[in-house]
C-alpha cells in the first residue's frame, strides 16, 4: 500500500496531489512544487497556516488534476509529528473526497531540518494509521480507505530508505491489530475468545504460542488472576507468545493487562465510563500486536510476551472487598477495592514470568489507573521504572514515536500505604492520592530483582473522538513505542 515513488510531475497525470506547505519557509527544492506552492500562496485565503487547506484544480504547472495544499504553520515547529498529522489529515480528506489513491509530496529534508528517514517515516506512518476505518457493524460502508499511497520524493532512496515501506507497513499493521482488537465489543471478545483470536493470529505470523484455560491457571495458583475472574460466566485465560529472534541472551519479557470488561467487580464502576470498558484490554493488545510485529521484522532478539485475560464482572460468585487470596509468588493480598482488579492480574503474571524466563527486562503495559489520567491527561502514558536508564530509554522512545511518556517516582516510603493488618500486602493503598504510584508500587512487589518498567496507558489507550491519524475508539498506543524500544535495545 505504501510506496515511494520519483516521477517527472509534469508528465504523470495524477488524480490528487498533497503539498505540505511551511508559512514562512519554502520547504521543497523540487522546481514544479516550488512554483505550485508559490501559486497557492498568492491566494488570499491561504497563508500555510496550520491546518489550513485549499485545492487548485487542474494547475498548468503539473499533470495533475487536483493539488491540496496543507498548511503545515511556521518553520520553527515544524518537526516529524507534524508531518505525521499533515500525512494523516491528507489522507482522511482523499477519503472523505472518494479517491482510492493519493499522492504526497514529501518537504526536502534540508529545507525542512528534518532528516529524510525521519521525515518520510513519520508520513508514511500519519497516511497508513489514518487509512484504517472501523466499520465492521455498519450496514452501509459509505466510506473506503485508500489502495494505494504514493510519498514522493526527489531522487531514487538509498537502500535503508527503500526499506521504510515496508517497516512501516508491519508496524503500523500491529498498531491497526491492536486497535481492532480494542474496538471489538465485550460480547465478542471474552477472555477465551480473545485468548484464541491472538493465538491464531500470532501463530500466523510465525510466533509460538501456549495458552493456559482456568484449570491450567488453578493448577498453577494463580489466585490473584482467578480471583478477578471468580464473578464472571466467561472463565479466565492467559496467552505466552514467544519469538526466538537466533538470540541466546536471557529473554525481554513484555507482560499486558487483558481485562475484557471491567464493570468493577462489587465495587461497581457507574456513570459514563462504562461502555470504554471494552477497552480495557489495551495493553494485552498492544503486547500481542508487537510480538506479531517483532516476528514480521524478524528482530533479532529473545522476546516473551505474557498476556492474563478476564472479565470483571458481578455475581454471586465474585470475589468480596475484604477477601484475602494468596498468589504465584506465595504472597498474600487483601482485596481492598474489586475494582483495583488490573494490578491483582498483572502481579501473578509478572511473578510468573519471572519466575519461568529468568528475564533480562520486563516491561508491563496497562490501562490501570484513572489517576495516571488525571495526573498526566489523555495524551501521556506515565513511566515507572527503579531503573532510570530503562525509564529514559522508553521515554525516548515515546518522543520519537510520538507515544509520549512522562516519568514518575516511586517512592519508598508510599509503600506504607499499601499495608494490610491480615495479609502481605492491599491492593488499595490507604490514601486517595497518588494512586498511580501506590499501583506501580504493588506491582513492584512482585517481580523480584528483574529490571522491571511499568507503563500506565489509561490515558492515551481510548479516544472518544478522533484525531489526525486515528478514529475514535482504540488508539493502538504503546505498539510503535514497544518496537522502537526494541529496535534500540542494547
């Protein structure tokens, strides 16, 4: 679908044409751009502003039959985020026009100060993530993404450059996976379904794959994860995917929290919120959707992702907030709040991990608290790691990606408020403040001496409304910052 092409405008007809355009800076050296931009910017009405459009029809400087020039705003902010949005809104506007192919020309790299991997990445990532549509339960599809994307550019692209296509098309497909997966209502995905839905398709793509039924789980007494599952008539799951990678060093575990409806459990969620909670489940999407992706660019490292799925729901068979369950690692908890249910999954995985790959790393992703939310908003997914070259390495992966991160503590001394007077430790801590930190802290307690990194996506996991690149509903967030995590791992 993504292709990077070189072609004499003025000869190639072409049905539509994108143009990013800078306000105060030309940003192509290409003569034909050049002098359509120049035509645009006479206009009154477009100024290269961002976000700003306008359409000549059938320009006498090109073969094209329509170019959309896309303001970009001011050289000094121009960066590869912004190329990524322009490339998105383009392609949602060639959507909305009925086209089925568009062409985008890419900003010459030394006019525009961004380096030209970097540049036409970010655009072929902006067009392939917006080109996904959603529409599996509508009767009518009234609208069809795009076959084919064109980025042009000036000259023939050298080797690691030609790669980018393709790159880009395996990882932006895990993002679309994930996301799809997200948007899937409860009713189709429940923790055995789903379970299975990511064993087929990661066993398609050349992963190995185990997955564990409750009687597997009890044998194993996972107490914290079955607890969670007690309430539900969809019994628990859990998935381990592994991909090999030719590397004999210790594996990178990644562990996702999978719950497929989270209604709270006795400590019952109300109000809005409610119909998100299919949503819950991002970070096992995201985990399993990077695996596929590390096996499609055939990374060449060890990597083990393990994946707990329930559903939280209310009956007579739910766990109680006062019950005290003892878990993998032997330790015991005191359910002090059924709707702290995501960490009680994720400590009997992380100790299992541990305990079974001896990993070099572990990283768990989770939509796990709201108050990571109203800490950081819905933009951020908040870090914590006791480790802080691991903590600053996602982080910086965040920023390239544009999955952004923010660094959080944590603090010794916040693990007094996680005691219990009748088990080891509570899975809610005894103040209403910080609850994001007090989360990560439980968490730690169970992953031993492994470095370890936790990444609270509850903010950035669930759009209501859509953005330049992405629908509403799932945003596959944490899928393009595993991989570049990855891809940069000593």
């Amino acid at each position: 679908m993504l292709h990077l092409s070189t072609i004499d405008l003025k000869r190639q007809k072409v049905n539509i044409l994108f143009i990013p355009v800078c306000e105060d800076r030309s940003i192509h050296s290409d003569a034909v751009l050049a002098a359509l931009v120049k035509r645009a910017l006479a206009l009154e009405e477009f100024k290269g502003k961002k976000d700003q459009e306008v359409i000549l029809y059938q320009p006498p400087e090109c073969a094209a039959a329509r170019v959309v020039f896309k303001g970009v705003g001011k050289a000094e902010t121009l960066n590869a985020e912004t190329l990524r949005q322009m490339a998105g809104r383009s392609v949602k506007r060639a959507i909305q026009m009925g086209m089925t192919r568009l062409w985008l020309a890419a900003p010459d790299p030394a006019a525009c100060g961004i380096e030209a991997a970097e540049g036409l990445k970010a655009m072929m990532e902006g067009s392939f993530l917006s080109n996904h549509l959603f529409d599996r339960y509508k009767e009518r599809q009234e609208k069809k993404p795009l076959g084919r994307i064109d980025v042009l550019v000036p000259a023939k692209p050298a080797g690691h450059v030609r790669r980018l296509p393709a790159e880009v098309e395996t990882v932006c497909g895990a993002t679309v996976l994930a996301r799809e997966w997200v948007n899937l209502p409860s009713n189709e995905k429940p923790p055995e379904a789903l379970a299975q839905i990511i064993a087929v398709e990661a066993r398609a793509h050349g992963l190995a794959v185990e997955v564990f039924a409750e009687k597997q789980l009890q044998q194993k007494k996972m107490g914290a994860l079955l607890a969670v599952g007690a309430g539900s008539a969809h019994r628990p799951a859990m998935v381990v995917l592994r991909h090999t990678g030719g590397d004999r060093r210790p594996p990178v575990v990644l562990v996702g929290k999978g719950v497929t409806f989270d209604s709270g459990g006795i400590n019952l969620k109300t109000g809005d919120s409610l119909p998100d909670m299919k949503g819950d489940m991002a970070g096992a999407a995201a985990v399993a959707a990077a695996l596929i992706a590390a096996a499609g660019l055939k990374l060449k490292r060890r990597l083990i992702g393990v994946i707990p799925l329930v559903e939280n729901m209310v009956s007579g068979s739910s766990t109680r907030p006062g019950d005290i369950v003892r878990t993998f690692s032997g330790k015991t908890v005191e359910i002090g709040n059924t709707d702290a249910e995501g960490r009680l999954i994720l400590i009997d995985a992380l100790a299992y991990a541990e305990w079974r790959f001896k990993p070099e790393v572990m990283v768990d992703m989770a939509t796990l608290t709201g108050a990571c939310v109203v800490a950081l908003g819905e933009r951020f997914a908040g870090v914590f790691a006791g480790d802080e070259r691991l903590q600053s390495d996602l982080v910086a992966s965040g920023r390239r990606t544009h999955e952004r991160c923010w660094p959080l503590p944590l603090p010794e001394d916040y693990k007094e408020l996680l005691k219990s007077s009748y088990a080891d430790i509570n899975n809610m801590p005894s103040s209403r403040y910080g609850g994001a930190i007090s989360a990560a802290l439980f968490l730690s307690e169970f992953v031993g001496k492994t470095r370890w990194a936790h990444i609270d996506i509850a903010g950035p996991a669930f759009h209501k409304k859509e953005d330049a690149y992405c629908g509403p509903g799932g945003t596959g967030f944490g899928v393009r910052l595993l991989l570049d995590w990855l891809m940069n791992l000593a």
